[in-house]
C-alpha cells in the first residue's frame, strides 16, 4: 500500500510538472488573479504578449494592462466571476509594457476553493490583432469594390446606351440607301451589342419558355436532391482564419491579375472545402448552354467544356435562385457520366450578375466518406458573393477602349474624391481636436478658478478666528482661561493654514516628479501612532470613536516614516470630516503575503458611484464638502496616492454608496529582512528619562519656546543663539539632536550641520533644520549638509516629535540592554 501511495503521489507530482510546463509554454496569455484584481499568477505567454516579466507583474493590479477607458469593463468581468459565471471568447484591447494596444480574445473563469467558493479568477487572452486587422482590410476592400462596381455599372450603361444608338443610326443610313437603290454603306452581325456589352448581355439572356428535359425514365429530381441533410449533419466549427485567407487571395487575384480571378475562386473553394473538385458555370450569352469557366481538381481536365441548359444540374439551381445539394447527378443528368470519377455528392450555389442568377459556384466530393455540411453552405456563399462582385468588376474593366478611358477617368474622379475626403477627415478630426482642447481649456479656466475660490475661502476661514483672538488677548481683563482659549485657537488655525500650504507644496512636487523620500527602516505601529497624533484633535472636537486592529506582531518596511504618517493622518482626518458627529472610525492592519494591507473605515456620508473615478484627481471633494467647514481644497487624497506610490504601493477606495460609509485600503510592501529596535509593553519611554537636544536659533522667542515645549515632555534641552554658540554647546553638551536654524547671523545652520558631522561623536546626531524656506532645492541642500529632517518653519510640534520618535524608541532600547552607556544627565 505504501508503495502504491508512492507511486500515486509521484504520478501526480509528474502530472501537475506536465500541466505546469503546458500553462508556461502556451502561446496565449494564463493569468491568475484574486476578485479584487490583483495578480496572482503570469505565464510566459503572458509575459511575450504583454512584454512584463513575472516579477513586474505579481502583485499589481489587473489595471496595469487596461486601458483607462475600459476599467469600468474589468468591474463588470469581475462581478461575473463573483457570481460564479463563466466569460467566453470576450474580444476586447489591452495595453503592453510598452503602452502598445493589442486586441485580444478573453475567456476568464471562477477558481473555487474545496469548498466551492469562488475565490479568484483564472484568465485566457488570446492575441487577435492580425485577425481583426484583416478583417478590417477585407471589409474595407468589399466596400471599396461595391462602390467601383456601381460607379463602372453607371459608365458601361451609358457607353452601351451610345452604342445602341450609333447602331441604330447605321441601320437607318442603311435602310435610306436601300430605298435608292445603293449598297449599305456599313456591314455588321446582330450580335455586335451582345459582344459589345456582356455584362449587359447577362441581364438581356431569356430564360427558356419552357424545360427541355431528358426523356421519360430518367430518376426524377426529388431522388437526387438531398439539400436538407445539410442542416440535419452535424456541422464542423467555422475557421474565420482559412477564410480570411482565402478571401485575401480573391482579393489579391483582383487587385495583380484581375483575369485569373474565377479560376481563384476554383482553386480557393476546393482548398477551403476540401472537396474533390471545384469551380464555376456561367450561362452563354444566348441562354443555351453552361460552359465551365473555371476548375479546379480531379475534373479540371473539363475546363473550358459546358453541357446543354437542361443536361445538368446547374439548370434547377438557376430556376430555383438557391443552393441545392446532389446525391450521384448521373442518375438524372446521364450527360455527366462521362466526367470520372463520378461525383458522390454536389453543392451548388448561384452566381449572381447585377442582381441575376447567371451561373453557379459549386464543389464536388469523389470520396463517399466526403460529407457537406452547412459550415461548406456558408462558406461556398461567402466566396461566391466576393468574387461576384470581383467578376462584375473584371467585366467592365475589359470593356471597350471608351469604357476603358471613363474607367480611367472614374478612377481619377474616386482618387480625387478620395483625397477630397481624406483631406476633410482629418480636417473635421483637427476641428474635434481643436474642439476638445476648447473644451478641456474651458474646463481647466473653470476648475482653476473654482480652486482659487476655494483656496481663498480656506485661507480666510482661519484668518477670522485668529484676528478675535488677538483682539481678545488685547483686552486688558481677560483671564488666564480666557488667553489659554485665544492660544489654543490661533495655534489650531495656524497649524491648519499650515497643513494647506503644505498640502499644495506636496502636490507640486509629486506631480513634477520632484518629490524625495527619506526611507529607513520603520516599524508600522510608530508610523500609525504618529498619524493618531496629527489627527486627533478633530477626532477629538467632532467626538468621534476610533477602534484600533493591529497584530502583535512587528511590520517592518523601508519607508520615510514622516511621509507615510502623512498619508495616514490625511485619511483619518478625511474619514472625521465626512463622519457626522460621534460617528466610529476603525483602523486596522495585516499582513496579506508580502504586503501590509492598511484600512480606515469609517461609517460616514459615503461616495456615490460617479464620485468614485475621480475621487483621487487634483482638488476633487466628494458631495456636500462644500457645506462642510473643514472641506478642504481636494488635494489630500491625491497626494495619499502620489506618496503610496512613491513607496511602492497601491491605494483603493471603497464604498457602497451615500451615506453607507467608506473605506480606504493602503497596500504597502512588507520587509521581514529590516531591524527595527522595539519597545515592549505599550512602547513608552522609561519613566525619568529623556533625549539631550540642542536648540539654536536666532529668533530668541522662537528658540525660547521650542525648548520650552521640549522640556515639557521631558528632553534635557540647551539653547543657542548663533552658530559659533551651537557648536562650542555641542562640544561639551553632546545632544542626540540638534534643532538648527539655518539664517544663523556668524554662521549657518548648514555650516554648523558640516561641523557636527566632521566630529565622532556627531556623526549620529539627528540633524534636523527648521527654515523659513520650504522649497525641493532648500530641502536637497539641507540633506547634502548632513540633515536629516526639514522642517518649514512654522513648525508643529507634532513634527518635531514625529522626528525624535524614532530616535528616543533607540534610545531607550540602548538604556536598557548596555549598562555601560552614558547617563542622559
């Protein structure tokens, strides 16, 4: 029994090695992905048809190959496969590496579980631009041999029209000679329309009055017609692909020896049906007889031979006007017997001339296991319809030399014409495009001045309470209570006008691609806890709830840890504006694979389905933000994006509607590789103990009070005024970190920031630089003086202890692993 296991384990091992090297090596596109889009699995047929390697495509959104105007397509294939449902031979386009579109034909298919849940889909794509391309082409090519075919039909009436009448006209000079009694000055035979004019000739041959059949004894019709075993046999899949070339090759045939084209059409039919033999009959001009104009195979040796109207089975298809199909014709039309081999079966279809049955297209079967089907049906009508047309064209153009020279003449009118309309297509599409770039220049002239609008009323709105509470502060018996509330105010709004400001600078950069993170190595609780702290003072005011879900385990990632908490703070905040008053707000973190899946969820106003595309365009606001007083200028989901981004991940928004509430999932990349000092118990710092920092500015209240503000939680804090004073203070105090302004009056805050790096001690400082100057070149100069934070002046205090965080988390985790460090004293 064990052996048996062995041998079945191993047999399925070696079956799922074959299925696996058949997934990779099949020339059509196998992608796996869960239902929310994302990518599970990339075959090598994937990777040649969209030009990503497996490791630019695992993990990134589906949409990374849509086309932007068909992401709403990928939403509706999704909800298919949520539903269990299957999408068959869906043909729609797709973009490359390379933003190349490729039409594609899709099958995508539900993956469950053991249990049957669906739990991904599984998807087919298949390459089909060369297939509609000649599509295209033939359907072009049809159009434009239609069109010559009427315009020439036009021409050769009037050029038989003259004829007729010039022939007429000699008749009359004729006959007025003979009652003279002169010679006729002209001589010619009745037939001279008719090989004038064979087009005409078609329309003009009288069908017999009466059917000149075989004698009596002959099997009758009903004995050899078998026309409906056609739709009672099953029938074989149609091969667009065989019938496009051969529709190719009749085209062909026209267009580089337009007098080869029936023969064409005999030698594409046998190969398309494959049947024994092939080709076409034409009626004579005098209605008489059929003559093979055309064939290919075992009878070809028949060409250019005919039978009598009434001798063959191409009369009853005539008077009927449609296809038939024969079972061994010699029975009835023993004229045939003498063409071996004889035929077991015969499909016929008329061959139509300016709208009238004149011949017939058809194909035999010599082998008895040779069996038509309505797939041969359609296809024999598919070629008989092109090369109508074809052979009507190939009639007029080997007509007389004044039909020639108003062919030469049409030909030169439909160029013309041609270049007339391609001249007014691009004309009208440069209107379309002027039009649209008028638009889109009406909408910007709009969107820029609602913005500017908006960008007043925000920067006004924290004016007002500001100017009350310097006005209230001037009072000259206001309390302590009253000034702490007049302080608390101004710093709000200040804060607040800051964050604006900040906001459009960010979004400047990010959208000039300007914008620089400062990664390190980051454990994700403090860069959550950082964003709680920016955010919970509207969390506070609006009364809100916020849970938090986060694993016990540590989530490290590379990341700018300041950047990142921006994000978070951004949606926390955006989640207390939209949630009306004591609404709940829930933050969460997992690990997902290789990722961190971060979640705000809030149970606010919601976002409806048309919000929902541009919810992260520049200076969009969802509804009613205008009737908010803290809408903001709908510039902070865009820069959520841009930094998760820069960070290598992916945002989504999600929401059942208005007043269904929303959520906000950040996809970042997890590194298990990074070490990360942690903090064990709730992650405070030991009781009595605190970072040494060193101020210097030379603005003495702002120095002043920033070391005010340190030693309030807890840092032992030296201050000083100049450059020269900063470093002789370092020299002897040794800080962890250093506050620097950089307009110090002797020498620079960069200057000062070189000193301290040059020593042995100071190459482990944190350096950060507090500037009026916020711009992407002070921040690049800053971090080539040795900085390792900007901060643009004025500067929050929560910035300033999102900077020391990190710092003091390795401090204390030093203090209490070394004995032998240094006393922070």
């Amino acid at each position: 029994m064990i052996d048996e296991s062995l041998n079945s384990d191993a047999e399925i091992q070696r079956s799922l090695a074959h299925m696996a090297a058949i997934v990779e090596s099949s020339d059509d596109a196998i992608i796996g992905k869960t239902l929310d889009g994302i990518i599970r699995s990339w075959n090598g047929g994937a990777q040649r048809l969209f030009g990503y390697s497996r490791d630019e495509a695992i993990g990134k959104p589906i949409t990374l190959i849509i086309p932007p105007e068909l992401l709403e397509e990928e939403q509706r294939i999704l909800a298919t496969i949520r539903r269990g449902e299957r999408i068959e031979h869906f043909e729609t386009s797709r973009l490359t590496k390379d933003r190349r579109r490729v039409d594609i034909s899709l099958t995508v298919s539900p993956v469950r579980d053991e249990s049957g849940a669906v739990i991904g889909a599984s998807k087919i794509a298949r390459d089909v631009t060369d297939r509609k391309r000649a599509e295209r082409l033939l359907r072009e090519a049809h159009a434009d041999l239609q069109l010559r075919v009427a315009e020439l039909a036009r021409f050769n009436a009037a050029a038989v029209d003259r004829e007729s009448r010039i022939l007429a006209l000699k008749r009359q000079v004729n006959e007025l000679r003979a009652r003279l009694g002169e010679d006729a000055e002209y001589s010619f035979d009745s037939t001279e329309i008719e090989n004038r004019a064979p087009a005409l000739a078609y329309s003009r041959a009288p069908a017999p009055a009466e059917s000149h059949r075989p004698a009596d004894g002959i099997a009758p019709l009903e004995s050899v017609l078998i026309t409906e075993e056609l739709h009672r046999r099953a029938s074989r899949p149609p091969d667009h692909a065989a019938e496009n070339r051969a529709l190719a090759a009749l085209a062909q045939a026209l267009a580089d020896a337009p007098d080869t084209i029936l023969q064409v059409l005999a030698e594409q039919t046998l190969e398309l049906l494959a049947s024994g033999s092939a080709g076409l009959s034409l009626l004579t001009k005098n209605g008489e007889r059929f003559w093979w104009a055309a064939i290919a195979g075992e009878w070809s040796a028949h060409l250019g031979g005919g039978t009598p109207r009434d001798f063959g089975p191409c009369a009853d298809v005539l008077d009927r006007d449609t296809a038939l199909l024969f079972t061994h014709w010699e029975r009835r039309y023993p004229y045939l017997a003498a063409a071996t081999p004889l035929a077991e079966e015969g499909l016929l279809v008329p061959f139509h001339v300016d709208g009238k049955a004149v011949g017939t297209v058809w194909a035999i079967a010599h082998d008895p296991k040779r069996r038509f089907d309505a797939e041969d049906l359609r296809l024999l009508q598919s070629l008989a319809r092109f090369a109508s047309a074809a052979y009507q064209a190939v009639n007029m153009l080997g007509a007389v030399g004044e039909r020639r020279a108003a062919l030469s003449l049409l030909e030169e009118t439909v160029q013309a014409r041609a270049i007339a309309e391609d001249s007014l297509a691009r004309l009208r599409e440069r209107e379309e495009q002027l039009r649209r770039s008028e638009e889109a220049l009406r909408e910007a002239d709009q969107r820029k001045d609602e913005f500017l609008a908006l960008l007043a009323h925000e920067l006004r709105n924290p004016l007002a309470p500001i100017r009350y509470a310097l006005a209230a502060n001037r009072k000259a018996d206001r309390t302590a209570e009253q000034r702490k509330w007049a302080d608390e105010i101004m710093e709000r709004q200040v804060a607040h006008m800051s964050r604006l400001l900040d906001d459009l600078l960010d979004i400047s950069r990010i959208t000039r691609g300007t914008l620089e993170l400062k990664k390190a190595p980051a454990e994700l609780t403090s860069v959550l806890s950082a964003a709680i702290e920016t955010a919970r003072p509207l969390l506070d005011a609006r009364h809100h709830s916020l849970s938090l879900d986060f694993p016990r385990e540590a989530m490290r990632l590379e990341a700018d840890a300041v950047r990142l908490a921006q994000v978070f703070s951004n949606l926390l905040i955006n989640a207390a504006k939209y949630t009306d008053p004591r609404g709940r707000i829930h933050l969460s973190a997992r690990r997902e694979g290789g990722e961190i899946v971060i979640s705000v969820r809030d149970n606010g106003i919601g976002i409806s389905a048309e919000t929902m595309p541009r919810l992260f365009a520049m200076f969009a606001q969802a509804e009613g933000v205008r009737d908010r007083t803290e809408g903001g200028l709908g510039v902070g989901l865009a820069l959520v994006r841009g930094i998760v981004a820069l960070h290598g991940g992916t945002v989504q928004a999600l929401s059942e509607g208005l007043g269904r509430g929303s959520e906000f999932l950040v996809r970042l990349p997890l590194s298990d590789t990074l070490e990360i000092a942690q903090l064990d118990g709730t992650g405070d710092t030991a009781s009595g103990t605190g970072l040494r920092i060193l101020v210097a500015d030379d603005n003495r209240d702002a120095a002043d009070t920033c070391a005010a503000l340190l030693e309030l939680s807890g840092h032992h804090v030296e201050t000083a005024y100049s450059g020269r004073q900063a470093l002789e203070l370092a020299e002897s105090f040794r800080p962890h970190a250093a506050l620097l302004d950089i307009g110090l009056p002797d020498l620079s805050g960069y200057a000062v920031a070189q000193r301290l790096r040059e020593s042995s001690w100071g190459r482990h400082t944190l350096l950060i630089a507090v500037t009026g100057w916020g711009q992407s070149d002070d921040r690049r100069r800053a971090h080539e003086a040795g900085f390792d934070h900007h901060l643009a002046k004025p500067v929050a205090a929560e910035a300033i202890e999102s900077a020391l965080r990190i710092l003091e988390v390795s401090a204390c985790a030093h203090d209490r692993s070394s004995a032998s460090t240094a006393p922070i004293a």
